[in-house]
C-alpha cells in the first residue's frame, strides 16, 4: 500500500522508492527481515550549522564557563563561551580527516560536563533542550525541524510491514527522549553512540555517565552496531552527503535493496553544504545509490 | 487478559504473576514501558550441565583439538578433548568467587576458535549445534528444553501489552539464531553478550568476529545493557538461583514491579542446584522477590 507521499516531488527519486517497498511486498519477503535504517543529522533532521547534540553540549559547556572563569581560557569551554563555532568545525573537518587532536579535547570536556549524572536526568535535560531551544535562522525549536518526506516515507515503510530504525552518531540519551515525537520511532529502535555508563545497586539500582567520552557510532562503526542491535542486514539504508558506510552494508544476495543518500543542495529552504559531499557523491555514482536532491525531491522540507 | 497459564500450578507464584500483569493493565501503564526482560540460561531454558554457548565452544575446541594433537595437552583444548567438564565448572565456580584466571585461558580459547569467521557462518554453525545436540540426560535437542510455564508466560506479557526481552550471558549471535523458533522472541530483542566484531567493505559489506573474547552480558553490565538496548526499566525481570543484578534494577516508584528468581530445586524432573542459591534466595527474601520453585510452581517443566 502507499501512504501519503505528498512532499515528494514525482520523479525518479520517489518512482525508485515505491518501486521498492511494492517489491519487497510483491516478493513476500518476510516481515522480520523487512530492516529500514536511517541516518539521523542531516537525514531525518536538520545538522546545521551544528547537530543537535553539538549545540546542547556547547551550552552545557558555555553554562560551565559562565559559572567558572579559568575555564574561559582552555578549549573547549573558550569556544563555547564565545560561540566560536569555527573553532568546533574545525574540530569536525579535521576529525573526517583523520585529525583527532581537537575531538579529543572537546571530547574530554563533554565528558567531564556530565560525569557522574543520572541518565534520567541527562535524558531530561536533553528533551528540554531539543523542545525549547529555537534554531537560529530557520525560527522553530529543533525538536520539529524534520523532513517531512522523511517522516513520510517512515509511515509508508511501516505500513508495509517494515521495521523502522535509527543508527545515529549522536547519542542514544540524547535522541531517546524525542524519538517517538519527533520521528515517531519508539526508544528502542534508537541505535546510537553509547557513552560509558555504570550501574549501582543503590535506590533501586542508578545508571550514572562517566567521565569519558563514549563510542562514536559512526563509520565502519555503523554496520557493527546495525549487526549488534537489530541481528539483520537491512534492505533499506539512509544517510547523507556526509557519507556514510551503512549505505554499504547489504543485504543478502536476492533480497530488494535501496540505497538512499540525501544531498543538501537547497540553500533557499535549508542549507547548501559540500563537505564530503564530492565524495559521497562519487560513491553513490560507483555503487547506484539512489540521490535524494532536497531542492528537487522535495516538494516541502519541514 | 489471562492466556494459557496451564503449566504454572495454582499457588502464591502464579498469583502473583496474574496480579501483576492484572494491576499494570488496570493502572493503565502505557504499552511503550510495559518491558519484561528474562535471562535466558536457567531461566527460559536449561543450563546444566553446562550452559548450551559452553558446549558449543567445547565441541568447537574438541574438534581443533582432534585436528592439532598438540593443542591436546594445552587448556581450553584439553579439557574440551577429554570431555573434562570439571574443569570448565571449576571456571565458571572461579569465576564467581572473583578469580578470572582459567576464564582467561578459556576466552582466549574462545577467541582463537572463531576469529574471522563471519557472523552469519557462526549463526548457522550454533543454529545447527543447538537443534542437532541431544541434552545428555534429558535426550531431547538443546533448542528444545525450554521450560513450558516461561514460554506461557512470554505469551500472556505479550498478550496484555508487554514487550518482551530476553537478557543473557550468552552471546547474542549464538541465541539469536533459535530466539524465534526456541522462545518465540524476535533477533531484535536479544540482548546479550557482544563479542568484538568488524566491518569490511569488501562484497557488500562483511562482518567477521576479532580473536578477542567479548563483552560478559553479566553482573552490573545487565542493567546498564538493558539501559543501552531498551532504553527503559523493566516493569518485570526473570532471573534465575545463579543470582542476577538486573532483579535489583527497579521501575521508576510508583509503577507496578514484579521480580521473580527461578529456583532449580527439582531433581527429578530438570536438576537441582545450589552455586550460589543461597545468596540469591537471601537477597530475595531481603528485597521482597518472588521465588519460583521448580518443583512446587512448574506443573510441567518442559
């Protein structure tokens, strides 16, 4: 069946879509195996100018600068408390190329910024943050600055028997709390970088972060974590021009398969941005993923 | 509603259990937090007398042996080649008296034995071992001894909203292959032990397992994997006399809770055993667990 497609423009992107999932109905495939994965920064929801994570670990940071001078001078609280954020995408270029120095400080300030908190609460301030923070050109709380065709073709997929997931770079106590709302994904479907957490018996048992930096689902990481968390090769993968190397991971020979990459190529509704895109975009030709043109394949973005 | 309980014997256990999933129907618990999560050695199925992922690696390491005489006078090898099961209890006892030394031989064992194997390989190689592998005093196939009374009781949780998890020591690709036909439970919901993996691009994407051993799904790490996986407390958990942290890990106050510890105390019908019952049977009666004697609530074992 299709559902509601109505912010896809007709063409070859949404034609190569249906096609897809009336395959995968049209060859019976079995409803356990029907495995949708997508990309969450810059594939269901807008990344820029900075992920949503970024942006609540910088206002944690420039919150923890404000409370302490002598922080105000060492990276990575100087950079947030003066919203230096070519400091931070300097930090993210250099970390694609293979440059880790500048990660590796931002990551031990985000660590110590949330040692020792419940995850509950973690989960609490994250939710809040994503619920009341507005985006600073598109005007609307990042909580609902989803693609509406991505949220589109979620429904559709499910409603055709498909389970839905998300394989996120970002933090899975951080994109739970607004996963049903804002994808309409529930917690569990939510595969994302895990930060070291410790468990103790007290009060009925606590779950506390530590003060480290966590797993960064990203990269050849993707596959592992699909494989640890769902035990199946998905038919269906998502991700954008940042690349991405669970579009990679196959299926089985003889099952249906899509291969979706997202293009930012939209500058007058989101954003128009390349880094990694040439790339991405060279792999896609090599491999026959299928480009999602946001300017073109769109009808309407949010 | 009540599903076929037909296995549990009337009695205070299965009074409980009816109220419960009775009281979190009648609170009007929202279905996304109605979360049951059951060990599964001990718990779901037959552990002895030795845990089935312990003997699929003995028959493994057995079989290296018999191909390499001198790995013959070498543990793991050794006691894998002459069905030295004493040793592997001796282990395992170690183990949980804090001394780690034979399961570090034994992990390292492990590890050479499947390295660069694909995933998908070791998953027909245990989905085999398990329905091919006749219980040594119960002469039925491993996949097969699961006790009744649980698999009604996965049923009637499932029935009345719950989603069901299995949480297990064992690997995730050594259940996962058998989690459906076995338990009826979906790959997606085990969560159990992970062994260090990895990503290759090569012919769509391989995923082959390191010569490490991994990650014990056990002890502290149970509550913090059901965190990782769920994403939520768990309303009920079912462990078993082996002792299990993730009876301690309790749903937020105010929601309904049941725990219920698994005690093998029928050696006519499965087997009797006391490694570490009485601590577990302390800590039940302590922290107000319901125990589930074998003997006494099961009608039926298997």
């Amino acid at each position: 069946m299709t559902e509601n497609l109505a912010s896809w423009n007709d063409g070859p992107t949404k034609s190569a879509i249906v096609a897809f999932v009336d395959k995968v109905v049209a060859a019976d495939v079995p409803v356990e195996e029907r495995v949708a994965v997508f990309d969450a920064d810059g594939t269901l929801w807008c990344e820029q100018p900075v992920p949503a994570e970024a942006g609540f670990i910088l206002a944690k940071l420039a919150e923890m600068a404000e409370a302490s001078p002598e922080r105000r001078t060492r990276q990575p609280w100087k950079a947030a408390y003066e919203h230096d954020n070519a400091w931070l995408g300097k930090v993210i270029t250099d970390h694609y190329a293979g440059d880790d120095a500048g990660a590796k400080l931002l990551l031990s300030g985000i660590g110590t910024a949330f040692a020792d908190m419940d995850v509950e609460n973690f989960q609490t301030q994250s939710g809040t943050f994503l619920r009341d923070t507005m985006h600073p050109t598109l005007h609307q709380p990042l909580v609902g600055l989803t693609y509406a065709p991505m949220l589109e073709l979620l429904r559709h997929l499910e409603a055709n028997g498909f389970s839905t997931w998300i394989v996120s770079g970002s933090g899975s106590d951080f994109m739970r709390p607004v996963a049903q709302e804002a994808f309409g994904i529930p917690t569990e479907r939510v595969i994302a970088s895990l930060s070291p957490i410790e468990y103790t018996a007290a009060d009925g048992g606590r779950i506390t972060r530590k003060a480290q930096f966590g797993f960064l689902d990203d990269g050849p990481q993707k596959p592992v974590q699909i494989w640890n968390g769902v035990g199946r090769r998905p038919l269906l993968a998502v991700g954008n021009s940042n690349g991405d190397t669970m579009l990679e991971f196959e299926p089985h020979p003889g099952r249906p398969s899509l291969r979706l990459l997202v293009n930012h190529d939209d500058a007058a509704r989101e954003f128009a941005y390349g880094s990694g895109a040439e790339r991405a975009l060279a792999a896609a030709s090599e491999n026959g993923w299928t480009v999602v043109s946001m300017k073109n394949d769109f009808a309407r973005v949010f």
